[in-house]
C-alpha cells in the first residue's frame, strides 16, 4: 500500500484512524512503552535495520598489499636467490639469503595490510555512528528521544522543517508539510502533503512545514532500506594532503628509481669489468674462469641491492601516514564530541582563518527561560503571576501558546508530573503559559487548527489560524519581538481592554531594546480576529491562503534568557591568539546579539559597537557584491541575519583569502554550511539537512568543541609535516651512503634485508609513532597554515639536511675507514671482520632513526622529550624497534648478514644515534629565512614563463 501510493487500499481499511486500530495504535499518545509490545511488533513487522553490505575482508587487503611492483620484483628476485642458494650451498646454509628477503617483504605485506584493514574497520564504525540519527516518537503520550534502529511499525514520528523521513508511513494531520522526494524519485520536486497524498516514503526529507505520521514500514521493508541493502559504504575517500603527498611520493620515487638504475649499471659495469672485490679481496668476476652459476648469483644480488634501493626510495608511508593521523584525529575528535563526515574537513581546518558562528545554543547554553514579560504597557514581575492579569489576557495567551507551538506537554495521570518537548524557545514559552494557567491539552481540544504559517527564519515569525467552539476565527501570530510589534494598531493592556498603539509604540520599542540589551531574546505574541467571509470554504483552497498580518492586537511581549556558555570567552581568546578570527551570525535583535558578543569577548569593548563591525542582515543584503567584500572583514557581529546573509556572508569572506568555517542548525542553513569550507552542523539542534550538508557534527552544540576541532585540524598537518621531516632523513641518508659505496667500491654497506628492516621501520612503525602525537597548546599559539603553504618548510629543510648530512658522515667514514678505527685489520678472517663493521653500519644506521624519530616530534621546539612520556604509543614503538634490533643483531644473523656486536660496539651504535640529539638542538638555533626554499627553484620556471607569455 505504502510503496505504491494506494490510497484506495488505505480507504478500503478506512483510512488512517481504521489503519491506526489495525496497528493497534492510539493517534493521540502513540503505542505503549512496553518491551514485551516493542519485540512483537519487530518479531511481526522487522526493526528498522537493513544488512549491510560486508567490507572488505583482511585477505582483500593483504592481497592488495603484496601487488606492489617493487615488492613482487623483490619477491623474484627472492626465489632466485633461492634457488641460487640452494644449489651451490646445499639446504642447511643455501637458504638463507633468499628466505630472509621472502619474510622480510611477507612482514612488511602482512604490516602495511594489518594497518590498512583497521583503519577501514575505524572507518565503517564512524561511518555506523552518523547513520544513528536520534528522534522524537510520541510513546504512551510522551515525546521521546530513541535511535532510528529502535523504531517500531505503529510507532507516530512528530515531523518537523529539516527532519528525514525515518521510515515509510501515512500522515496522520500536519500543515504545510513538503516533502523532498529527490533522494528517491530522483526529481528535484517538492511534493506537499495532505489526505489526498498521505504517503511518506523513508529516507526524503522534510523542505516545509510539520506533520504526524503513522508508521507502516521499516528498515528491508522500505524502498530506502532494500536501496541502502544494495549499496556499499566508500571510505576511499582521498583527501588534499593525500593526494599532494602522493605527488611528492611519486616523485621521490622517481628520483630513487633513477638513482637505483644508476647504481645498477655501475655495480654491474664494476662486476663485469674485473673492479669488484669479495670481502678477502679476491676479484669476484674473472672472464673465462668465473662459473655461469657463480656469476648469475652475483648478478641476482647485485639486482637485489637496486631493487631495494628503489623500496626505501619509494616512501609509500607517505599516504599511511595522513590515513593514519585522520583515522587517529577522527577517533579523539568523536571523544571531544566532534563527528567527522568528510575526512578533508579535518586537514581543512587546521588552515581556518575565520569562524561564522551561530549564537543560540553554540555560543549559549541553549536553556531558555522566560524572566521579563509586557503585558500592555505593564512589567508582570514575577512574569507568570497571573493574578496581575485579567481572566480574557489569560484565555487568549493560553490559547495563542497552545495552538502556534510545534512543542508538546505530557502531563502524567497524577497531574504532579509534567514534561515539556519542543525547541528550547517553544519550551521556555509553554513553561511560562503552564504558570500562567495554561491547560494545555484542553485549550487544544476547545478550538480546530484551519491553517498554519510554520515559523520561517526569513520572516522570523510563524502563524496559525483556528476555529473556536464559538465559530470565531481567531489568527494568532508569534515571533521577534520588533517585527511583530511594526504589525500591530493596538494592544490589550492588563485588565483585558484594547488600547490603541499610536502613542504606545515608542514605550514598547524601548522595552524590547531595554531587554536586548540585558542579554533576553524578544518575542512577540498578537493575535487578530477574522471575518468568516474571508476564511476559505474547504480544505484545497487553504494550501494558497495567506494569514491576515496586518492590524493585529498585542497580547505580550516576553524576554527570554539564555545564558552563556561556561568557558565560551576563554575558547573565544584561543581562537583569537591562534589568529582565527569568531564572528558572531545570529537571527536575533542587534542589541541582544551585541550584549552576547561583549559577554563572549567577540567585541572587547563598547566602542567596537559600530557599523560595520556590528551590523544588521538587511543592510549587508543591501551592499553590492564589491561592497560586501570590504565590509565582510570588518563585521564580528550580524543580528537579524536570515539564511542568505549567511551565505553572502561567507561568499564575500571566501572570495577576500579567508579560510571559512561556518556553523549552522537550521535547514535553511544548509547552503552556507556548504559554501564554506568547512560546515560545522549542531548534534543536539540540528536538522538532518544540515548534517547532511556539513562536514563535521558538534555533539554537544557546544563552542568549545569547535575550537577543539580547530586544534585537532592543526595537529593533523603538523603531525604529516614530523613524519615527512623523519622520512626524508632517512630516505636522503641511505640513498646518499648506498649509492657513494656502491660507485667507490662496488659494494653496499646496507643490504637488501637490512633496507627492508629500516623501509618497515620509517614507513610503518615511524608512522605510527608520528602521525598518533595528540596536539599541543603550541599549535594554537601559531598562525593558521596557508592553503598554499609549502609541506616541506624551511625548519624542516634545515633539521633534515643537518641529520642527513650528519647520518651520511658518520657512516661513510666507518665504510671506508671503519676496518682501521675498529682495529680490525689484523683480523685473520677478513670476511668477518667486513661483517663485523658493516653491522656496525647497520646498527648504527638504526639508532640514529630511533634517536631522529624523538628529533622528529619537535621540528621547531629545543626540548624535543617534552610531554613524550604520556604517549604511550609512541614510547611503545620506540621500545619495540629497539628490542627487534637487538634480537636482528644478536640471534638472527644468518638472515640479515650480520654478526654479534660486543657491548662496545653497541656503545659506539648507541654513542653515533644519541649525538644527534644536541646537533638537532644546535641546528634549531640556526635561523632560517622566511621565503620558502622552493620558491627560490620555482622563481626561474615563473620568469620564464611570463618571458613566454610577454
């Protein structure tokens, strides 16, 4: 019936109330909350779930891990090796050099795929928290918050301007509802509903107005579920910084695979020619005498020194480690309340310069009470004592709150108990109505709903016409207090009399500025009675009635209170330290929007309090598009802003070099929060529109988490920036050592095995150690980062160039003159004395990258072990690769061709990693110039280019 829109069949039950009996529904207070009813009707109906298609599994990534080029030319190579091995040194020894290059490639396989499947497993679990949208059911009368998997056939869905449609259904009663079918249909049109077109299909949104519906379908049983069944979840999502580190990986590839052919042709031109020595120092290749096999062997490990010199050439942690750090920042942002919807919003903003934040609920707490009330030209102090009132102000007002409210009031059987659900204004409205005497369910009974105007934020004021038991048609209308007020001719004053408002206006425009300027939003409640000829005669030519708003009769003017969030100023003064600049957008009077932006520190001081640095929407609407650009710089404060002033708001910002971040919760929002380039929806307030058009959910609707998230988006950047500095140094340092050996002796000082060791080290475990550091109260003293900003800066060029060359020194000297300084030359075994001193290479090469990687998470501070002792995960990788390298130097040998080091040596290891900590304190006290160092390669390309163009 649902599915195919057949009215006829819901007839033929006897329309929505026969429909409701066979649900065993109440269409007034819903189905019971009773766990045993809840798990019939999921036996008898399905939950609201549907399967989800199964991510890849481990394999697939293992499988995807082991087709890198390199590595299946190094697993050739391997099985020669092999081969090789076996037939000239027989089983017990042969194996040995290829079986440790076939485990040292399988392990870094088996890593670099353990890594990617938990990041994809982080991913769909995130991916599981945004599809767990809360919602208000009408439960035993009550309104109740429950997830969207907890939704019941028989369940009634209050539905509001934003909402999605959570489920199939048929609409009890609403007004004005519009549907977006878009997601669905595929049609852009905007379909409204009513009881010719009951029928609510899952997953459209709400484009207008607010309903009630019956639930009839869910979960499988939905066109939404068996479509959502059908589709697979993408987290293949590539970021900016994934994609510009993959060019920078792409080309230091190139630069290491041209260097690893180089080293190639030497080693083999040096073999073939007579020029290469064994560690005896007997010529390995002498033509006519050398056998086939002998050479063939030598040729095949002379291949694998160039094919692992492309392997650590090649940095492919570059990419893990921004997959990395976002999956880490994602996971410590949902903690700080924060839920990331699109990964590039984290790297985004960490370069934000500007913040368009909303007032209510972001900046305040959202806990709104009425503390001021007019009635006529009288303060009602306190303002629900009712006896200050006449009985016909009472009746009207109760009747006005009742009837234009979206909110509901659940009172329980004994009467003592009494629940308010609604948005926090609609909430503080009713409280205030309930002191007043309000009967909130009887007052509704009394009278018929005919139309609604639902609240708009263009407008800033929502309508509502209704018959009374006397056949009186009365329009009352609510909303800011000063556009409603321009309205109205006259007023009741306390004792029920009607005054007129020519004389009056100016004492109640003082009142509401008077209020505004104590921090209280406004609002209005009037009311107009309406001539029967003038209503329409049936129900079609309602939809195209507008509501009289003219000539109409003030009933009160209410001020309502909504703090300041607790510690708003001190996240305001860290945004603006950071040079993050807090613009305050909000719908209300310009003069309470002022009083919260002096509350909140945005404006130091009153004498900020001047246009354009406080301005209202309509006059910034009014610019032209040039004029706006000026103006947008200057302005911290805009109030009565709609939607779309927002949204030029944030055009003009983008277009003058601002790096934007808006919040939004309203569904009219949604362009801005679009626009931008990063939109920060609200968890608690928040349409789902809004969340849909956003790139991160505050949680907690909370200023401070956005803030939070500013510092998560700096570490980000700074986290890729450490690993990139670590990197390079080590990529820089044995592409240098390798190639200098090979084309001086012939031979390499670090071979494949002990290269695939340190790739596994630098790429995987220095990513993990890096990309994981949490964020320092530093990152929020710098400016914000350029979008064009160079990854590499000139700190880092200074620190790596100084470890490299450092790093390259060090080890050259002992490849050349290490048989002499360690006193091996009067070794009788020559093969083990050259074994002894390139372990000695090779153990130190490693502790300089275990001491770099502490040098690596400061780039710019003096004290690079400040704070390292909390990082558990850090110090944990840093113990775990030193451990691994005692027990590859110590018992395995045979695999990486080495031998046993003494404790001195291990000192000497250990001495040559621990000096380049006071060097890496030295060179941070050279300074470095400002202009980045490409720019000084790219200057000659740029004037050649304009020559070009001239």
């Amino acid at each position: 019936m649902t599915r195919d829109h057949k009215l006829s069949a819901l007839e033929q039950y006897g329309g929505v109330k026969g429909l409701s009996g066979l649900l065993r529904t109440n269409l007034e207070k819903g189905i019971d909350e009773d766990e045993a009813d809840l798990l019939n009707r999921r036996n008898a109906f399905g939950s609201n779930t549907y399967p989800r298609k199964k991510g890849r599994s481990f394999w697939m990534f293992l499988w995807e891990a082991w087709q890198d080029l390199t590595l299946i030319i190094l697993i050739i190579a391997a099985a020669v090796s092999l081969g090789l091995g076996i037939k000239t040194e027989g089983l017990k020894e042969g194996w040995y050099d290829g079986g440790s290059i076939f485990f040292a490639v399988f392990l870094v396989i088996l890593v670099t795929a353990t890594s990617d499947y938990r990041q994809s497993l982080q991913f769909q679990n995130l991916n599981e928290e945004k599809r767990n949208i809360q919602l208000e059911v009408v439960r035993g009368g009550r309104t109740v918050k429950v997830s969207i998997y907890d939704l019941v056939v028989g369940d009634l869905v209050p539905l509001k301007i934003g909402d999605q449609v959570p489920a199939d259904g048929v609409l009890i009663a609403g007004h004005s509802l519009a549907i977006d079918e878009s997601s669905m249909t595929g049609e852009s049109k905007i379909v409204h509903k009513n009881q010719n077109d009951p029928f609510l299909m899952s997953g459209c949104k709400v484009a207008d107005g607010f309903g009630t519906m019956l639930v009839t379908g869910v979960g499988i049983n939905t066109e939404w579920g068996l479509l959502m069944a059908s589709i697979s979840e993408d987290t293949g999502e590539e970021t900016p910084l994934q994609v510009r580190l993959n060019g920078v990986a792409t080309f230091i590839g190139i630069v290491g695979l041209s260097v690893a052919v180089s080293v190639l042709a030497i080693l083999l031109a040096r073999y073939f020619t007579g020029n290469t020595e064994d560690p005896n120092g007997a010529t390995q290749f002498i033509k006519g005498r050398t056998k086939f096999d002998d050479a063939f062997n030598d040729v095949v490990k002379i291949f694998t020194i160039a094919v692992t010199i492309v392997v650590v050439a090649v940095p492919e942690g570059l990419p893990l480690a921004v997959t990395l750090t976002l999956a880490y920042s994602m996971r410590k942002m949902m903690a700080d309340k924060a839920l990331v919807r699109r990964l590039s919003a984290c790297e985004t903003m960490g370069s934000a310069t500007t913040i368009c934040s909303d007032k209510t609920g972001t900046l305040t707490l959202n806990e709104m009470t009425v503390v001021e009330a007019f009635v006529g030209k009288k303060k009602i102090n306190p303002p629900a004592e009712s006896s200050q009132l006449h009985l016909s102000v009472v009746s009207l007002l109760s009747e006005g709150v009742a009837q234009s409210t979206t909110g509901n009031v659940f009172v329980s059987k004994d009467g003592d108990d009494v629940e308010i659900s609604g948005s926090p204004t609609e909430k503080a409205i009713l409280s205030w109505a309930i002191e007043l005497g309000m009967k909130f369910d009887a007052i509704r009974s009394e009278s018929t709903i005919l139309h609604v105007f639902p609240f708009n934020s263009e407008k800033k004021r929502g309508g509502v016409a209704l018959r009374r038991s006397d056949a009186e048609v009365h329009i009352h209308w609510k909303g800011a207090a000063e556009i409603v007020l321009a309205a109205c001719s006259g007023y009741l004053d306390s004792n029920g009399c009607l005054q007129s408002m020519n004389e009056d206006k100016e004492f109640f425009e003082a009142a509401i500025d008077e209020m505004a300027a104590n921090c209280l939003r406004c609002i209005a409640l009037a009311y107009r009675l309406c001539e029967q000829e003038k209503v329409p005669s049936n129900e079609e030519s309602f939809d195209d009635w507008v509501l009289p708003e003219d000539n109409l009769v003030l009933l009160a003017i209410v001020g309502i209170k909504d703090p300041c969030r607790q510690g708003v100023k001190d996240a305001v003064k860290i945004c603006t330290d950071a040079g993050v600049k807090v613009r305050m957008v909000t719908g209300d009077n310009i003069q309470t929007a002022q009083a919260i932006a002096l509350e909140c520190g945005i404006l130091s001081s009153a004498q900020d309090v001047t246009e354009p640095t406080i301005i209202e929407g309509r006059v910034f609407r009014a610019l032209t598009e040039k004029e706006r650009e000026q103006v947008a710089r200057k302005i911290m404060v805009m109030g009565r802003s709609s939607p779309n002033d927002k949204l030029l708001l944030v055009q003009a910002l983008r277009k003058g070099g601002d790096v934007v971040a808006v919040t939004g919760d309203g569904t009219n929002d949604a362009p801005a929060l679009h626009e931008a380039d990063i939109g920060l929806s609200m968890g608690i307030q928040g349409t789902e529109v809004a969340k849909e058009s956003s790139d991160i959910v505050i949680l907690d609707d909370n200023f401070a988490s956005v803030v939070k998230v500013v510092r998560w988006g700096r570490s980000v950047y700074a986290n890729i920036q450490k690993f990139i500095q670590f990197q390079l140094t080590v990529n820089v340092a044995a592409l240098v050592i390798n190639v200098v050996a090979a084309i001086s002796t012939g031979d390499v000082p670090l071979n494949s095995v002990q290269l695939l060791w340190v790739n596994l080290i630098m790429d995987t475990l220095g990513a993990l150690a890096l990309a994981t550091e949490p964020p320092t109260d530093n990152l929020m003293h710098r400016s914000p980062v350029g979008r064009r900003e160079p990854l590499i800066t000139n700190i880092m060029w200074r620190n790596l160039l100084i470890q490299a060359l450092y790093q390259v020194t060090v080890l050259l000297v002992l490849n050349f003159r290490g048989m002499t300084i360690l006193q091996l030359e009067d070794d009788g075994n020559r093969e083990h004395a050259y074994k002894v001193k390139n372990s000695l290479i090779f153990n130190a090469f490693v502790m300089c990258q275990i001491f770099n990687e502490f040098n690596a998470r400061k780039p710019e501070e003096i004290n690079c072990f400040k704070g390292v002792t909390k990082n558990y995960l850090f110090m944990g990788i840093i113990g775990f690769t030193f451990i691994l390298q005692i027990i590859i130097i110590e018992f395995l040998g045979k695999f990486t061709s080495t031998v046993r080091l003494d404790w001195q040596l291990w000192l000497v290891s250990l001495g040559i990693g621990i000096i380049s900590w006071p060097l890496a304190i030295v060179g941070k006290l050279i300074p470095v110039p400002k202009t980045p160092v490409a720019s000084y390669f790219i200057k000659p390309f740029q004037q050649c280019k304009r020559s070009r163009d001239a």
